[in-house]
C-alpha cells in the first residue's frame, strides 16, 4: 500500500515515523526524558520549560502520529494526552460553551454520557444521533460542533464522513471524528475533511495493553492552540516513559493492525458459516451492513467483530471456554481478548453481545479455539 503524497508505505512510514535527524553517537529513538523543568536561564523561551507544557519524548511522538495521521501534511499539529478519555474531553471542553450545541452519538464510547451530563451542567445543548444511516444530518442545524466514532464501539456501525463533513461545514460546524477503533492505518479523518481526528492510543495504536493514551491531530491552527491550552490546564498529559512506549509500539503498527485485521475477518467469516445465526458484524465483511461506506473511506478494517449468542450463559460459558482468547475489556491488543458487553451496562446492546479482539495469534489457531468454544458451550 502507498501513499499518493510521499510515495512510502505504510510499514516504511510506520517504522521510521517521527525519528529525529541521526546524530553521532545517539540512539535512533532517543530515550524518555525525564524532567518536571528544563534548565531555562533568562526569559523564559520555549519550547522546553516545564514538564506539562512541552516534553521533547512527546514531541518526538506527536511528530510520529501526526505523519500516519496526515501524512505529507506538515501543518497539522498533534498533541498528546494521558488516555483518550483526556483527549476526548480537551476538544469537547476547549471548543464548547455556555449556549453553544454539540451532536454526540447515542451509540459510541460507554463513557460518552458522563461527558453529556458534564457538557449539559456547563450550560452546552447536547443532541444525539446514532451512527449508522448519517442520522446526525437531521440534528445539525445551529451545532457549533459534531462529535462521530466511525466505526461504533461496540456496534460497528459506520457513517459517512465526508457527507457529514460537509453538511457540517456549511453550517458552520466543526467536525470531530474518534479514530481509535480504526487506527491512522485503517483511516485519515483529516483527508475525509474533519477539523480533528481523535482517538484512544490505549487500543491497537499501541497494541500491547500496557499503557492509556490518547492524542488529538488537526490542521486548524487557532482550534488546536485552545486544545493545548486545555491540555496545560487540566494537566492531562502523558508520563514520558508511556510515551517513549508507545512511540517504540508504533514501528511495529502496520505488522500488527494487517495481522489483528486478516485474523478479525477469518474469525468474522468462521461465525458467518456456522450453522446457528449469529449476528456477526465486521465492516470489512462483504454484506455487513457497515461494508460499502467502510470501503469508500476506510483503508484498513480494524481488528473488531461482534456477534451476538442467544442468552447471557451461553456467553458466559463461551467465554469461559476460550483457551487462547483472554476474558478482558478493552481491545487491540496482540493477545486476542473477548468480552460479554453487557455486563457494563450503559450499551444498548442484548445480554449474550460480544465483542471479540482479534490478536496477533495465527489464524487456525485462534479460529479452531473460538469453534470449539462455541461447540462446548451450546452443550
Ligand atoms: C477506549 C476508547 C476511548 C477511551 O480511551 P481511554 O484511553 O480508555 O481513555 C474512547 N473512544 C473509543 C472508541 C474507545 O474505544
């Protein structure tokens, strides 16, 4: 796969993204930096002064995400935060105020309602829409801001970002698109036409489910200032040795998202074939309902499948069948891991949802253990 603007692929880009300049003597990576202040002797001048405004092992990263994000786009700016959930909140609460309307989807991220109950008690109008069947058309009139997660966690619904895009930017709308299921390999919101792409790095952009991340990239220079200015406000901001982490997990981003991927399909497919009705979803499933707008905008199909069994003990005893897939939330990790959705509360989703994680296994492997476990578990 190549990329128009650079002409690298995505595994050459990945591997080398964000790398400084070579020097003599020094690492290819340079190593965490561990500093509360820099020394800074006069007028303070930037940009390394005190450790929650600027970190060089942040610099180093945000360069990194900013080049798979957009790349060839040297004007977009990326910054990192301490989870998604904080990069989340930084462009919801920098961009949002008093009298001001945001369109949420009723379908996304198990935390997204807490942040409407926050957003409604500062005074911010919250209207929802469900992801699926560009529902968020009907509610955009007067928003100053339009929030969507393409594909859905945990429905895996898609909608189509650039027609959303522009209705809302005839109006006057901003457009927040949440990357995390996707990955920047699987999707570039900025290219479909967003204002801001945000997105958990906590997931499969670091893959190891070892450290919480999140980053927002955008082009607009004033919009992504107020996002760094809530950033040094709330303090949100990543320890340096997670994001020395999560900049080494990135060399191997294309290696892991192609494998999770290929496997998610073989194990989508695997549950279609069976002879019990399962419900599965995968956007990159031909016939999936999500498929045909997933393939105008999507390069890559994420490492996520859903499926639904008939009651919540047959989950259970499903899940507990599993030999090589961990009973975990979260998800694209390089270990496979399922969970019973329902047992959050808050989805709408029916008691025996489950949404599978593919890992980095190899495919028979993974595919034999979830059969048998459905075998052992009907029983
Ligand atoms: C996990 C997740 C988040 C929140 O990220 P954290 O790193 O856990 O704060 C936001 N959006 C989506 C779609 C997620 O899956």
């Amino acid at each position: 796969m190549t990329d128009s603007v650079t002409g690298a692929g995505d595994g050459t880009r990945a591997v080398r993204a964000g790398l400084p300049e070579p020097v003599k003597h020094e690492p290819t990576l340079p190593g965490p930096v561990f500093a509360a202040h820099f020394h800074l002797p006069g007028d303070p001048t930037g940009p390394y002064t005190y450790g929650r405004d600027e970190n060089p092992t942040w610099t180093h990263l945000e360069r990194a995400i900013g080049e798979l994000e957009a790349p060839g786009h040297d004007d977009v700016e990326t910054l990192v935060f301490a989870s998604g959930m904080a990069a989340i909140s930084s462009v919801l609460f920098s961009q949002l105020s008093a009298g001001d309307t945001v369109v949420l989807p009723d379908d996304g991220y198990q935390v997204l309602p807490l942040v409407r109950t926050q957003l409604e008690a500062y005074g911010i109008e919250v209207r929802t829409a469900p992801t699926g069947g560009d529902a968020q058309l009907d509610v955009l009139d007067g928003a100053k801001l339009l929030w969507i997660e393409t594909p859905s966690n945990p429905g895996l619904d898609v909608c189509d970002v650039r027609r959303l895009v522009e209705a809302a930017h005839t109006r006057g709308c901003l457009v927040a698109v949440d990357n995390t299921l996707a990955t920047p390999l699987g999707q570039r919101p900025l290219e479909l036409g967003a204002d801001f792409s945000v997105a958990s790095g906590t997931k499969q952009l670091t893959g190891h489910g070892d450290i919480l991340l999140g980053y927002v990239t955008g082009g607009d220079a004033a919009a992504m200032a107020s996002v760094r200015r809530w950033r040094k406000i709330v303090g949100a901001i990543p320890g340096p040795m997670e994001a020395w982490l999560a900049h080494r997990s990135l060399a191997t981003l294309q290696l892991r998202v192609d494998r999770q991927n290929a496997n998610a399909l073989v194990i989508a497919e695997a549950l279609r074939d069976r002879h019990e009705e399962l419900g599965v979803r995968y956007p990159g499933l031909p016939g999936d309902p999500s498929h045909k707008i997933a393939s105008q905008q999507m390069r890559r199909f994420g490492c996520v499948v859903s499926f639904t069994l008939p009651t919540r003990a047959r989950a259970d005893r499903f899940l507990d069948a599993l030999r090589l897939v961990d009973d975990a939330t979260s998800f694209g990790g390089v270990r496979s891991t399922a969970e019973r959705r329902g047992r959050w509360g808050g989805d709408a989703v029916p008691e025996g949802f489950i949404r599978f994680s593919a890992g980095a296994e190899d495919p028979q492997d993974l595919v034999a253990d979830v059969l048998r476990a459905l075998d052992e578990s009907s029983r």
